[in-house]
C-alpha cells in the first residue's frame, strides 16, 4: 500500500494540488482532501474504460490492434484536405504541444474546448487586456469577491474554501473580513453562500455593467430598473464595488457564452480598469477543464494564438468566427478529425455534431462518449493526470505537475504516446 | 566532427584578438587547437568577420509575460508570419514571436545564447516549457525576488544566512539562474493598488528609504540585503535591478542611488550590480513637459565605480509591446496610453503588467528616449560593464540590433535619425555632438565578450581553445567595410548570418536555420551547508501552506523536466 501526497488533480480548473491517495495493487482505494467530482473520479475513472482499439465496420465497432489503428487514423489525416485536431483540454501540455505539431504537419486545423466555453474571453482580452493576479492574491487580500455566471460550488467545489471566501489568507483571516456577491439569473447552489444575491434578468449582462460604468464615472441613471434590479440596488452594488480594498470578479460561461459574448467580457475587464481608479480590483475566468488553460498557453506560444488555429496555409492563422473547429465543421469545409480527450458530439450544435458524423473521425480518450460511439477509429488512452504524468495549468495560469499514480491497463498508452505514434506513422508514409 | 573556419577576420576580446586573420578550430562541440585539414569540413572565411555567438543578457523569450503578450496581440502576429519549412517550425509575430521562431530568429543573427529575465518562481514551469520550444539557443532565466515576502521577513529578522539558504533553495528548486530585482517594494504596493504609496516612490529624491505599508521595509534595504545573498552563495552573475521610479522623468537620480546603496559591499573591480534597460531608468527633467536625457550624470557615476554593469534598453521606433515584472508601472503606462492593458500579480512573489506601445519618432518623448539609449552607449568609457539590448521587446523586438549596431559604429547613421526627430528632443540629449563609433573589437566586446563574461559563462563569448564552439560569421569584411560610412551594409550583414555554429553544428547558412538543435538551459545549483538548509527547510515548510496556494512538494520542478540540464555549481560563504 502506497499513500501518495501532493497529487494535482486532473479534473476542473482549481487544479487542487493537495490531494492524497491510497494506492494498493494498482488500485485507488482511498482519496483525501477531494472535493466529491474528484474523489467520484478518481474512485471510479477505472471503470467503464475503452478496452481496445476500435473500428467501424458495417454499423459497428470492432476490435482491432494498436498499430492497425495508428496507421487508419494517420490514412484519415493525410487524406484530408483540411484536416482537424480538436480537444486536449483535458490532457498534459505535453501531449497538447503534440497536437499542435500533428496539426502543422497534416495542415489543418487545431482548436480546444476554448471554442464552447471562455472563447470569448481571448476576444475580449484582444480589445482591452485583462487586469489579473493569481489565486493566492485573492486568498490573502480580496475583501470583495464577485461570482460572475458562474456556480462554483458545484462546477468549482473547492475554489470558495481553497481560494476564494472562505480560504484563510495573510490579511483575510475571517470569513467576516470578505464579502461575497453573485450575479446569476437563477438560485444556485452557490446564491445560498452569498453576502448580496443579484438575480438579473438572462441577456442583460452587458446592461449592467455599462450601468455600473456609468454610475461609477459620470453621473445617475434615470431609468427606475436596470438588468431586472431596481437602480437604487444597482448604485448600492456600485458603491460596494467602490469602496472595498480589494476586488476580484470571478467569471464564468453565464458571461461568455450568453448574449454579447465578447462584448460582455470587454465590458467587464474595462469595468475592473474602471474599478482600478479606486480599489484594486482585479478578474479571473473560472476556467473548467483542468488543463484548458494550458491549452491556451502552448498553443499560444507555438502559434502565436490561444486556439481556433488554422496551419492549412503553413504558417498559423487566427480568426474565429472563421477558423474554429466549429466554423470549418458548419460550413462542411473539414473533411475528417482527430478528436483527443473531448466530447464534441455530446456538446457542439446539433448541426454541427451533424457534419463531424458526415466525415471520417477518430477519437482517443480514456472512456466511451458519445462521440467515440460515432467515431470511425476509436483509442483507448491512460487517463492522464492519474496513470500518465505531465503539465497542467490552472485557471489562473500557474503550472504545476501532474503525477501517475497508477499504471494503465496493459497495451493502453498516454495520449502524448498516441500522438506521437500517429506523427511518426505520418512521416513514414510521407517518406 | 571536425570543423576548421579557415582564414577568418577574427574579433576575440577575451583573447585580445583584434581583427586577427586567422583559422578557428572544432571537434565536436568545443573549440580546439588544431584539427586534420584533410578530414576536417572547412570553412572558408577570407575576408569575413567571425566572433563568437552573441549571448543576450536580457531579453523577454519565454514565460508567462511573453506568452499573455501574444495571446494580447493577435494583430502583432498577422503581418509577421513565418512558414514551415523542411527544418523550421511555423509561427510568427514581430515583437512577440513564438517560441520557435525566435530560436531561429536569433540563431540567423548569429546569436547563440539568451537569458530569460524575469519570471515568478511559482511560474517557473512555464518558462521552462517554453525553453524546451525555443530551439538552437542556450538559455537561462532569472528570478524574481525583489518583492518576496519571505525574503522580506529574512531581511526584517537580519537573517541573512537564512534568506540565503531560502534565495537557494528557490534557485534549486525552479531551476533559475540568478537574482532578479524589479521594482523593489512598488509592486507589494501596487498589489493594493495604493497609488498614494507608489506616487510617493515616484516623486524624487527620497525614494529608497520610503517603508512599503504593512511591512516597513524599504527599497535599499532589500537590495542591499540580496546583495549580501548574492555574494554569500557566490552567484555567477550579480543582483540584476530594475530599479524604483522605471519611466518616471527624474528617475535618474533613483538610478544613481540605487547603485551607490551597495557601493560599500564592493570587493575588488567585480561588478556586484547590475542596472537593466537603464534607459528607462536614465530620465532627467521634473515632469514630459521638461522631461530630459540623464544619460550624463548616470554615465559619469558608473564609468567611475566599477562596482555596476548595466545594459541600455534601446528604444526604437517601431510598434512593440512592453512586458515587465514591474506591475505599477504598465498600469501607469496604461493610464497614459489608454492602450490595452494586462496586469498579473503573483502570490508572495511578483507581478507583472503589459501594455503595447509604438514609439515614434516624431513624439518628443519618445525621440529623447531613443536618444537616451544611444548617449548612454556612447558616454560609456568601459564596454566590459555596458551591454547593447532593447530589453526585447520592450525598446523594441530583438530584431532590430542590426539597427542598433550601426547607430553605435556610425555617426551618419545616428545623424539621418537626429535630423528627422523634434527639435526641442535633439536639445535634451547630448547625442548630436558625440563623435565616437564602436569599432568591431568594442563591438565584440559588447555583444558577446563582456555579456559572456558577466554571466559567469566561462565557455562562452571567446575563441579560445576550450571554448563552446559557438560561433558567427558575417559575410563582411572588416577591413575593408568602413562601418561609418557603410552602415547599411553592416546592417545587412549584421541581420543575416552568414554562418552560425552552435556547438560545433552548422545552424544557420546564408542567413537561413539549415540545422534545428536543441540548446542547454543552465540554471545554478547553490551549495550551503547542509545544517542551515535544514533549518531553513523546516522552517519554510511550516509556513509554505500559509502562504502559497501550491504545496511544497509541486513548488519543486523535476531536473528531468529541464530540456539539457546544464547546473553550474555555486559554493556558500
């Protein structure tokens, strides 16, 4: 039996780096300082795995070998006119700078998760930057700490204890010492934890905080309501905002991916420029795959871009909208994918999950989804994070290192490994 | 292999070289006294100039700066793109490229070695990561730790060994490679956003005795303190400061305060400080009204105490993007642009912010900074402690040294400039009366010698026998080549190597990569006595979880994560 500390948890974007588990015969029997999605996955990631490697024949998947597979999905990929990586959020950095280099040399495309979920904080950041800090500030100084559309203790069970509210910092000892305000269109969970509750109505983001604006900078509102809030409540918020030492505003997929999109993120960063005039004041996406972030990161510094990357020219080209996984997939324009460590089927448009099916597809993961069960090549991989180990990043961009804790099943490799093969099976075919 | 560069026009001042026609040989990766001509693979340099790889004592290539610079600026990227080739990954960006194209980037200009300057020990990783993309070249980074709690509460309690022990142990642990001090105290400050504080330190003259709030520690006291660290673990290279007041007019007076604040801890003519991009640091005036080069007075004090190197931050006119561990200032900047703009505070340690800029020539400020750079080169009298860089990408990308190199080594070509700039800058600077031009020894020296040598590289910056058989060639003669003149084809040759070794291998032809390797990361690996690491482990594991959001354990990155772990030993007392 084998207790191992410090284990960095492969599952949302806290990243906790303080959980221990039990090891015995190759198996986790027991897992401490675990939220409960943590604990449930690594209690339970062994089961209902992907035993081998898949191919579809007549309707349905068979087995077939490791290399029979590599060299299928290598066939797709160099077939294809305008082929795409997709995924690897949940996987190591290691693994992903992979993806990326398969991507260039196939000439196609590579895009993550980003693109369904904090897509619009990149365009945001490209019109007027983000004032940010990490974690570790907000434990220690934020006297203000705003939830944004976002639920953390449910998708971030942890942040509010570790981080965040409830977290024992070196100027914040007390819970007392901080407030709490969460701006949802609905009651959560998270709502009950909350100092101040606005519950606004759905789409009328932007309109609250360019009202926040206004009041804050020039002059009053002579409208009675803003967003659903009656003003009188809105200029309380204000003043709340401009008084406190240190602010944080934490922000989630209620902000990015409801109506204005980018435009509600450049409005809340140039809210927190605003706010910087009077407090320090500062904002944090809540990232939620655990190694998004990190996605963003290599991508970014082997392409010059975050995600929705296009190589089909030979250099890296950017434009979302256009050249995202999802737009090359809407307008029938990619002609087969490798899909690593995702689900799109499960979480694109109908449509669009439509035409990923039109065309040749392989997926790697460590378990069955929807999209592997439509997939035409289908490996199995290490869950990474637990029997395979790399880099991660967490949602405010420090990196930390993945363990393996546990060996895989025999024949099962890391998705760095997979990739690895499927390039080098490329290169050889290319001579 | 063997490798014999026949006939070269030879520049090696740390063997007083000195335009020397003579062969250069290599076996393997180190440079040797002689090789079989008839089996060796032969060069022919007649009438070229050869020097050792440049080595770049500060410039921003890697980390989390760098990498939020280019997520910021898509449109940095979209003129500036570079293809894949048969040997070079794609990529792109001008003053942020990506991690591959600057490896080549560099490597066409015929350098061979860059050091990272700043990043946070808990983002040490990220560097890191980056090192292993950036190809050819041999790297290191710095650390923060100017603005570092527990380096603060060390010094506060006098406990010097003990800060020493911890300034180690964080060296050892990130895999960092020296001292690095950025705004000393303003960042605490700006973490609070207390502008009362920060406008306080940036008003003259009193600014190194001002007590950071909550902590009572003042700016001379920490870098005098990480002195005394610096030379208790025998670093290789100096406390590297970027002084109080960056950007402010007047800090000048700052400038000279902060080298003089460790005066007293000199031994001997061993530089024990070294000031960064002093152009930024090197303003005179009150206010952009009467703003004013200071370059004379800064360059007065350090051409006589030689206790202080420093490097000059070029400005150029070009639209770049400016990065820098000194949070408070890019909020500033920010404020003054009204550009874009990223701020990232670090836990216990650092911050940093990030603000595009483009400077032009016919802004007065701008063109009195341009000046600035140049005048400080110019007055230096000792180019073994005064480095050529723009703080990439700060001044501007690194691209531009060929730019630099010829305002250096000709007056006409400073003069084009001169008569194109404001008026009224021309009459804040001294830069239009000064005669003198770099000639190819002082060049050498400057770029490559002197940096080489500051670093505590001994293998590097020379070609003597034993060194790295780092090398450049530039298709230039300069015998025949009159600099002041000819600038515009030093330039050129300047920009395109025409040959690049990198231990022994040929990486660059012609001005293009024919050869992509991967390059050493050095990092410094401090040797104290095992009793006070102890203790000063234990101590630091009681407190570790207080502090950090990250355990003690994860703080540590793995030797085998380092791409070609070169640590170089560093002995206690």
């Amino acid at each position: 039996m084998a207790v191992i500390e410090d284990v960095v948890c492969p599952i949302c974007g806290c990243v906790c780096d303080d959980i221990i588990v039990t090891v015995e015969d190759n198996k986790i029997k027991k897992v401490k300082n675990s939220c409960s999605i943590s604990a449930t996955k690594f209690l339970n990631f062994h089961k209902h795995r992907l035993p081998s490697p898949l191919i579809k024949k007549d309707g349905d998947q068979i087995p077939i070998s490791l290399e029979e597979a590599v060299e299928k999905v290598a066939k797709i990929l160099v077939n294809a006119e305008y082929p795409a990586i997709y995924g690897l959020a949940l996987s190591s950095c290691e693994a992903q700078g992979l993806g990326v280099e398969l991507a260039e040399e196939i000439g196609g495309v590579i895009d993550n998760q980003t693109v369904t979920c904090h897509g619009p904080t990149a365009l945001g950041l490209h019109d007027v930057g983000m004032p940010t800090c990490t974690l570790g500030e907000v434990r220690h100084r934020a006297d203000l700490i705003v939830y944004w559309g976002c639920n953390p203790e449910e998708a971030h069970p942890r942040h509010l204890k570790r981080y965040s509210v409830l977290s024992k910092g070196r100027f914040r000892k007390e819970r007392e010492e901080r407030k709490m305000v969460i701006i949802d269109v609905r009651k959560t969970k998270s709502t009950k934890q909350a100092d101040l509750f606005l519950q606004i109505e759905p789409g009328q983001d932007f309109e609250l905080m360019s009202a926040l604006r206004v009041i804050l900078n020039f002059d009053e509102i002579e409208e009675e309501s803003v967003a659903g809030l009656p003003i009188e409540k809105v200029e309380e918020f204000a003043e709340l905002l401009r008084n406190c030492e240190f602010g944080i505003i934490f922000f989630g997929l209620g902000l990015t991916m409801s109506r204005g999109k980018e435009r509600n993120i450049d409005a809340a960063v140039s809210l927190v420029r605003d706010l910087n005039k009077w407090a320090k004041f500062s904002i944090i996406p809540m990232r939620g795959h655990y190694n998004v972030t990190g996605m963003n990161e290599v991508t970014a510094w082997q392409t010059g871009y975050a995600y929705a990357v296009d190589l089909s020219h030979g250099y890296p080209w950017y434009n979302p909208g256009e050249t995202s996984f999802v737009d090359i997939l809407r307008r029938g324009e990619c002609d087969a994918a490798l899909i690593i460590a995702s689900d799109p089927v499960a979480h694109f448009p109908k449509e669009i999950a439509r035409n990923l099916c039109k065309i040749p597809f392989a997926v790697i993961d460590p378990h069955p989804s929807i999209s592997s069960l439509l997939a035409d090549i289908v490996i199995p991989s290490a869950f990474t994070g637990i029997e395979a180990e790399g880099s991660a990043y967490r949602m405010d961009a420090v990196p930390l290192r993945l363990k393996k804790v546990l060996e895989p099943p025999p024949g099962i490799y890391s998705d760095e490994e997979i990739i690895s093969m499927i390039l080098e099976k490329i290169r050889s075919m290319r001579g | 292999m063997e490798l014999l560069i026949k006939n070269g026009v030879v520049y090696d001042p740390i063997n007083k070289i000195d335009g020397e026609v003579m062969d250069i040989a290599i076996k393997d990766n180190k440079i040797v006294d002689m090789v079989d001509e008839s089996k060796a693979y032969m060069i022919d340099a007649s009438n070229k100039l050869v020097m050792a790889g440049g080595v770049d004592v500060h410039t921003h290539i890697a980390g989390p700066k760098m990498n939020t610079g280019r997520i910021l600026r898509p449109e940095d990227h979209y003129g500036d793109v570079a293809p894949k080739t048969q040997i070079k990954r794609s990529g792109g960006g001008y003053s942020t490229p990506s991690s591959f194209v600057m490896g080549y980037r560099y490597a066409e200009m015929g350098y061979t070695t860059a050091i990272e300057p700043a990043n946070s020990p808990i983002k040490m990783l990220h560097c890191h990561h980056e090192f292993r993309d950036i190809p050819i070249l041999d790297k290191s980074c710095f650390v923060l730790f100017g603005n570092n709690w527990f380096v603060w509460e060390y010094l506060m309690e006098n406990k010097l060994d003990e800060c020493a022990a911890y300034v180690a142990w964080v060296l050892n642990a990130t895999k960092g490679y020296a001292i690095k001090i950025v705004d000393p105290g303003a960042v605490e400050a700006w973490k609070w956003g207390d502008v009362e504080f920060l406008d306080i330190l940036w008003g003259r003259p009193q600014t190194m005795d001002q007590q950071v709030p909550r902590f009572g520690i003042t700016s001379r006291d920490i870098i005098r303190g990480l002195c005394k660290v610096n030379k208790l673990l025998n670093l290789p290279h100096p406390i590297h400061v970027h002084p109080n007041g960056l950007g402010t007019p007047g800090n000048y007076q700052t400038t000279i305060e902060t080298m003089d604040c460790v005066k007293d801890l000199a031994d001997g003519d061993k530089p024990i400080i070294h000031m960064t991009h002093v152009q930024f640091n090197g303003y005179g005036g009150s206010d952009w009204v009467n703003f004013r080069s200071g370059a004379y007075e800064i360059m007065k004090y350090v051409n006589a105490n030689k206790h202080v190197s420093m490097d000059l931050g070029q400005v150029i006119f070009t639209n770049t993007t400016t990065m820098t561990g000194d949070g408070p200032f890019e909020y500033r900047l920010y404020r003054l642009t009204k550009n874009k703009w990223t701020n990232a505070d670090v836990e216990v340690e650092s911050g940093a912010g990030i603000v595009p800029m483009h400077y032009k020539r016919n802004n007065f400020v701008h063109a009195v900074m341009w000046a600035i750079g140049l005048e400080l080169a110019l007055f230096a009298k000792d180019p073994w402690r005064v480095f050529i860089t723009t703080d990439h990408p700060n001044g501007g990308p690194f691209t531009n040294y060929p730019k630099l190199l010829s305002w250096l080594m000709s007056k006409e070509a400073r003069q084009r400039i001169i008569n194109k700039i404001p008026k009224r800058a021309k009459s804040k600077t001294n830069l239009e009366s000064m005669d003198r031009e770099y000639s190819f020894y002082e060049i050498a020296t400057t770029t490559r010698a002197a940096t080489a040598k500051i670093l505590g590289l001994k293998d590097k910056g020379h070609l003597g026998v034993g060194a790295d058989a780092d090398i450049s060639i530039y298709d230039m003669d300069p015998k025949e080549i009159n600099p002041s003149k000819d600038y515009k084809q030093l330039r050129k040759a300047f920009s395109k190597a025409m040959f690049t070794i990198k231990e022994g291998e040929i990486v660059v032809k012609d001005g293009e990569t024919v050869k992509s390797i991967d390059g050493r990361v050095y990092w410094v690996k401090p040797n104290v006595p095992s009793d006070l690491m102890n203790a000063m482990e234990s101590e630091l594991a009681g407190k570790f979880d207080d502090y950090y959001t990250v355990s003690m354990q994860n703080f540590k990155i793995p030797e085998r994560y380092i791409m070609r772990s070169t640590p170089i030993a560093a002995h206690y007392g």
